[in-house]
C-alpha cells in the first residue's frame, strides 16, 4: 500500500507505444541486449543461491542443530535482517555507483557463508553470520532491478524501440528458472549426500546439507559477482548519457 501512494510515473508518454509481442521480436531483444543477458545470467546464480538457503534451512535445524523449531526463530531473524541491507542501499549507490555497490553486496554474502561453512555448527554463531550473509545478497537483490530500468533505457538507446514488457518479461522469466534450478538441485543434493528423511543422518550427510545451505551459495553468489563485475559495461556514467540522448531525440 505504501508503494501504491508514493509511486510516481517518471516518464510522460503523449501516446504509449504499442509493443509488438512476437517470437522474433522477443529473441531479438534478448540476444542484442549485452547487458541483459549479463543479467539474466546472475540472476540465475543469485537467485537459486537464495532460494536454496529458504529450502535447505529447516533441514540443517532438525539434524545439523538438532532443533527443527529452532527454523522458525532463525527465519526470523535472518530474513528480518535483509531489511538492513535495503535501508542503506541507496546511500551505497550514491557512493559506489550500482554495479560496484551490488559486488559489494555479494562479497559480503560469500564471505560471511564461507566462514560459516568451516565454523562448527552452533545457532548463535550460524544465525549472526547468516544474518551478515542475507544483509548482503539483499543489496544486488534491491540492485537488479534498478538494473533493468537502465537496460531498458539502453535498448532504446540502440534499437530505437522501448521495449518495456519484453524485456521486464524475460528478466521475471530469469527468475523463476532460477527458483526451479533451486529446487531441483535441493533435491539432487539430498540424493547424493546420502540423506536418509527421518532417521538420524551419517557425518557426511549433515556435512552435505551444511553445504547445500552454505557453500553451494558462496559458490554460485562468487560467480555472480563475476559475471557482474566483468561482463557488465553499462556504467552509470553511461548510462546518464544515454538517457541524455534520449531525451534530446523525444
């Protein structure tokens, strides 16, 4: 409700295009758009890295912690913490720009996962660092869609078409792959850890479901901060001018 009251339209349109939704039209702009694909190709990490750890939680609270009431306290506070990473985000990007400040972010979520991999499993020490981790993966999260804008400005730009509902829909679509690559790679880690449901797991079981829960997401947050931080060249810098052009051709 409070974005419903305070949201604004920016850009003023005499007439709103029609977008021509096709096939063609759709692969198009997919693969002529360089900084989309360099998105949708980390969303693809960040997102399965985040969804794994809401999937892989209440399994590392009933045999990792012992506890499978303690999830819903951890939840809590580990989520709840995300809220952090949100409240500083536009200060970051005022002093980093967005796609230095959305490395940072995912620095912060490996690191902190990392170090929670090789500690021993202790709920105060896992929650405080899962904590640190969520703060981070929040800020690229927050960041990506602020990203999106720019690449649409940018497709514009290039093409001389504003292609707002494709674009927005291929990056949705990036998503919800991610979210099913998360699920399905929960479900074949279990298998291969050797996870036995209900019953008391071996030592290489739970230290597979630690790092379903912990390393699998340093792993594919690292890889995303990479692909942002080589693939991606549209600077904010560019980015100004881009929208500078644009506005002097309306």
């Amino acid at each position: 409700y409070i974005c419903y009251r305070n949201c604004k339209e920016r850009i003023v349109i005499s007439e709103a295009p029609k977008e021509k939704l096709t096939l063609s039209s759709v692969v198009k702009t997919f693969i002529t758009n360089k900084p989309l694909l360099t998105l949708v190709l980390m969303t693809i990490f960040s997102i399965s890295a985040y969804n794994i750890k809401s999937a892989m939680l209440v399994y590392f609270a009933q045999y990792n912690l012992g506890n499978v009431e303690l999830m819903a306290y951890m939840n809590f506070i580990i989520i709840g913490s995300s809220f952090l990473g949100v409240v500083f985000l536009p200060k970051l990007v005022k002093m980093f720009g967005k796609k230095r400040t959305a490395m940072i972010g995912f620095g912060i979520s490996v690191a902190a996962d990392l170090i929670n991999f090789m500690l021993p499993s202790n709920v105060y020490v896992f929650t405080i660092l899962a904590s640190i981790a969520f703060i981070g993966i929040s800020i690229p999260n927050g960041i990506t869609w602020a990203l999106v804008s720019d690449i649409i400005d940018y497709g514009e730009w290039k093409s001389g078409e504003r292609k707002e509902a494709t674009t927005y829909s291929l990056f949705n679509f990036s998503r919800k792959l991610a979210q099913s690559l998360s699920g399905f790679l929960s479900g074949i880690g279990l298998g291969l850890i050797g996870y036995v449901p209900n019953a008391v797991q071996t030592a290489q079981a739970l230290i597979g479901i630690k790092a379903l829960l912990l390393l699998y997401p340093a792993i594919a947050l690292a890889l995303a901060m990479i692909i942002i931080g080589f693939l991606y060249k549209l600077t904010d810098q560019q980015h100004a001018q881009i929208v500078q052009d644009l506005h002097q051709k309306g």
